[in-house]
C-alpha cells in the first residue's frame, strides 16, 4: 500500500536530483519514506536519495519497490503549478502509480524493479576534507569552467578551497577562503572532475544554500545537500579523472 | 580443434552487457580462426583487399571489437606461443585437414556447389605469421592490449584469470577449463545472427558462460579428474581412447577413479601420458605483461585498414568514433573504490 501527498514542487525537485543520473530509478518504500539508490550507466557517479514521510502533508506506506520511468514523471510535473499538491496512489494489482495533480489524472504504468540496474553498494571512504558552502558558488565556479575546459580541479590549499579549469589556451580559477565559506575542514586534497557529470550535479545542489564537498587526492567527491525543506537529503559521489602526466 | 567434452557441461546464457567492467583474456588464435572461417563471401572467399591478401580477421576485429567494447568489456588478446612438444602430430594433422579442405574447395567451387564450396573455405582457414602479425598491429593501433604466451594461449589467459588480473576467457574450445579457468565464455567474439552449417536456416547466437566449479560439482568429479576425461576423449596433444565419448570417459573415469586406472584396465598406453596432465597443470606462462587500455590512434588505424588494405574510410571512422567513446579514457569508475 502506498498514499501520498505532497508539495508538487518539492517532489519535482526531488526527482530532478535523480534525473540528472539516470533515467530510471528503484523506489524504496516504508513507513519511514523513499529511498533511491542509484548509479549512472557509467558506473561514474552514484546517487543516494532518501526523502522523510515528514516532506509529505500525507503518507501511508507498507514496504514496497517500485520502478519509475524518471523522464515520465519530469513531463508530469512540467505542467503543474506554483504550490500545487500532488497526491500519489499505487495500485499494486496492476503496478500502475496513478498522480492527481491539479485537477489532471495520470496513470503511470511502473516498471518492474528487477528490470532496471540494481542498487549499488556504497563504498565507504574517509575522505581527509570538507567544505560546506553556498550551491550557488559551486554553480557559478562550474559554469565558469565549462566555458574553457570539460574537466576541473576541486582542491584544498591550507585555508582555500579552489576550483580550477585549465583548458587548451586559458584557465580560470575562483578561490574562497575560510571566510567566504560556511566551515572549511583542511586536508591533502586535489582532484579532478569531469565536468559533464559535475554540472548535471551542481544543478539541484545550486538550489541548496549549503552544500557540503568532501575531498580526498585523486579520489571521490561526495556532494550532499538536504532536499524537500529539510526533510530529506541527497548525496552524489562521483568518480576522479585520471590527471594524465 | 580442443578437447570435445562440450556435451557434458552445463552452461548459461548470457549478454555481453553482463561482462560490463570485466577484464576478458581473449583466445587470440581461436577468435581469429573464427573469424577467418565465419567472416567470408556467399561462395566461401574471404574478405581480400585489392592485392589479394585476406582482411576477415581485421574486419573481426575492428567491427566485433568495437561492439564488445562499447557494451563495457576490457579485452586482451593472448597469442599462443610455442606449442608443448606434443601437439607436433595434431599440428600436422590439421594442416593435412587444412590442404585437403583446400583442393575440395576449389573442386566444389569449379562446379558451381557453393554450400559445399563455403564448407570446405571453412575448413580452409589457417592463422599464418602474417594474419598474427597483422592484428596485433591493429590491435595495438585501436588500443587494445596483447599478451605473448610463451606456450599455449589458453592456459596463459587462465593463469591470468586465476591471478585476479582478467576475470573471464573468452573461447569456443573447452580448453581453457582443463588449465583450470574458473570462468569460460563462448560465443562472445561471434555472437548475432550466424547461419547453421548446411541449412539456410539464420540462428540467433548468444555468448555463454561456463562455470568450471559449478560443473565439477555437477559432475561429481576434481580437476584432475577433468584432465583425464579430457584425455580418453583425446585432447590436442593425445588421440584418446578409440571409442570413449565423453558420456563413456566419465563414467570411466568416475569408476576407476583416474586414467592410470583406466589404462592398467584395459591394457592401453597413452603417449606423454604424464607429461601432458603436468602440462595441464603447471603449463609455462609469464608474468611479462601489462594490461592497459589506450585511446585508439585513429590515423594509424585509418592508415592501416584505409590505406593498406582498402577498407572503407567512412565506416571505419564511424567504428573509431564508437571505440573512442569507450576506451582509454581518463575517466575512472565508482568500482575502483570498492
């Protein structure tokens, strides 16, 4: 049994957290909320993503998974208004989710679960530094580096946190200092990114006000924000490039 | 070609897609045969450039690279290198095949028969020096890495296996088990639509994969015990037991317990006997190799395929385009951190 209901823009922000990784996700079911574990075809990045029942105005669960079509949803939720509710029943007979958005009725045929990719394992790393800051300053360093180059640096120096693309010809770096930050943890960090995958990510964190990035050398970076007011959060960890010498 | 115990093993089909991130040693030898026997004309040619000089091997492995590549797999060739002292009668045996297969092909061919004609083409195949020379250069070119074994190149790439550094082989012998390779895969380098011999009938062939443990566990046997099914059936070093199927060697084997047994029995001798179960066992490998995938170096591609053996620019710079995509990139994935 599932039955929910919640802020259509909250959830439409919270399936675009997904989205920007895959096309299809697994949707854990409990009492307790959703849970999506999910890694892109590439094996490059993955996504953990669990919303609260507290996100919903509305939540009766039992234990269930179910499989959605990511992109279906994103069509929904492209035409619903500011501050609607969408209330959400599952049919488990026919495994079709039906929506009520807006005076509109959807009936989405789900997916079977074991169709799509399984969950991944999560690695457990210790990662020597962290810098919490606004999402929007990470947006801003990467779109900056999308402009010259398709990968860039993320790094500690003491103090500093820097963000760097070097391209062919040029390069641009922005530096924020302990200050310009929310906190700063210092440790050897330097690795670079591939900023196909970074820009999707810094997408839906932009929107966060505070972003936490943990770094290592020439390792994963996790990026995590809360989603859903609080009620929820995300958290991406996306695999290094390979500095070539 | 291999030791014929192919009927008592189970298997189970798979997707390339499911060898996603593996590391797959390739029988080199075995594959281009493959493709010198499957890659031909209706009437049994093969691929030829404008000088005469066969090219079904470098299509095999530019087109049916690439896709394997694309679905995520790592190959590395492993090329044979000299065979054990033994194998000297069934290499002359074949070659003997080979000549005969020859002389009926042109004879099928002069009388206009083109399923016997594509039949004995088949049979005609031969990897020559040239035929290895020219694919490890395309290899090398497309960024695919090669081993040299210093014996035989199934028992190198399931060293290999067994070391931890490629996690499948990839052959249509059954070889590779008897040298102890946990995993087999078949059908991996020939797999889509192939026709059955004889019959205008098309079959949709899929990779699968053999697991040694579990078909010892089946069987009710040990490795060794395997070996010497291997050798009544007759394996490519001796001519087995006249009149043991595989059905008859393990029940054989499973009475008497061992080949030794087998022979005292029944009075037989085979010759090297324990020469060759050592050599199943412990055969000559190296540890002299590197395994690393590279950008395909597309011109020199380009230059060879186009260039020396008239392949068509367009669809080869549409294949490059599709391997770039996949290897040697200097991106790593999530499973490294594991």
């Amino acid at each position: 049994m599932f039955k929910a209901t919640i802020d259509a823009d909250i959830l439409k922000t919270a399936i675009e957290t997904l989205s920007v990784l895959v096309d299809e996700a697994r949707f854990r079911i409990s009492p307790e909320g959703i849970v999506v574990r999910a890694v892109d075809p590439a094996n490059v990045a993955m996504v953990s993503f669990d919303l609260n029942s507290s996100a919903f105005d509305e939540f009766n669960a039992d234990d269930s998974e179910i499989g959605m079509d990511l992109s279906k949803i994103n069509d929904i939720f492209s035409v619903a208004g500011r501050d609607e509710k969408v209330v959400m029943e599952l049919d488990e007979m026919s495994q079709k989710m039906s929506l009520h958005l807006g005076g509109l009725s959807y009936t989405l045929a789900l997916l079977d679960p074991s169709t799509i990719r399984a969950e991944p394992r999560i690695p457990q790393l210790e990662l020597p530094a962290e810098v919490v800051l606004n999402g929007k300053d990470l947006q801003r360093a990467v779109k900056a580096a999308e402009k010259i180059s398709d990968h860039m640096l993320l790094g500690i120096d003491e103090d500093v946190f820097y963000m760097e693309a070097e391209g062919d010809t040029d390069r641009v770096r922005l530096d924020m200092t302990r200050d310009s930050l929310i906190d700063l943890k210092s440790g050897e960090a330097r690795s670079l990114f591939s900023l196909d995958y970074l820009s999707d990510i810094v997408k839906p964190a932009s929107r966060s006000n505070e972003v936490t990035v943990e770094l290592g050398k020439d390792f994963p970076v996790k990026i995590g924000f809360a989603i859903a007011n609080g009620a929820g959060k995300v958290g991406y960890l996306l695999a290094p490039r390979i500095e070539s010498d | 070609m291999g030791v014929d115990i192919g009927e008592l093993l189970k298997r189970s089909t798979i997707e390339v897609s499911d060898l996603s991130l593996n590391v797959v040693a390739i029988d080199a030898f075995n594959t281009l045969y493959q493709f010198l026997s499957i890659i031909r004309q209706r009437d049994g040619t093969p691929l030829k450039d404008s000088q005469g000089n066969i090219t079904s091997h470098l299509s095999g492995i530019l087109y049916r690279m690439t896709n394997i590549v694309e679905a995520g797999v790592k190959p590395v060739f492993v090329f044979d290198g000299k065979p054990p002292e033994f194998k000297y009668s069934t290499i002359q045996k074949r070659t003997e095949v080979r000549e005969n297969a020859k002389a009926k092909w042109a004879e099928a061919k002069e009388q206009g028969l083109a399923e016997e004609a594509y039949k004995y083409a088949q049979a005609s195949a031969r990897v020559d020096a040239t035929i290895v020379e020219d694919s490890k250069k395309l290899l090398t070119a497309m960024g695919i890495p090669y081993v040299d074994a210093p014996s035989e190149g199934e028992a190198q790439a399931a060293y290999m296996v067994k070391k931890g550094d490629a996690d499948r082989i990839a052959s249509q012998d059954y070889d590779s088990l008897l040298f102890g390779s946990p995993k087999v895969v078949r059908n991996l380098t020939v797999s889509g639509k192939r026709k059955l011999p004889k019959k205008n009938i098309y079959v949709d062939v899929k990779p699968e994969l053999i697991d040694l443990k579990e078909n010892l566990d089946e069987l009710g046997i040990n490795q060794s015990q395997l070996i010497d099914i291997a050798l009544c059936v007759g394996t490519d070093y001796n001519d087995g037991i006249e009149g043991v199927g595989p059905k008859t060697a393990l029940k054989l084997v499973k009475e008497y317990g061992s080949i030794e047994n087998i022979l005292q029995e029944k009075g037989l001798e085979i010759e090297n006997l324990e020469g060759i179960k050592e050599f199943f066992k412990s055969p000559p490998v190296t540890d002299d190799y590197s395994l690393k995938w590279n950008k395909p170096d597309s011109s020199a591609v380009i230059s060879f395929l186009c260039g020396e053996h008239d392949f068509s620019e367009d669809r080869v710079t549409k294949a490059l385009e599709r391997l770039e995509a996949s290897l040697g990139s200097d991106q790593s994935t999530l499973d490294k951190w594991f």
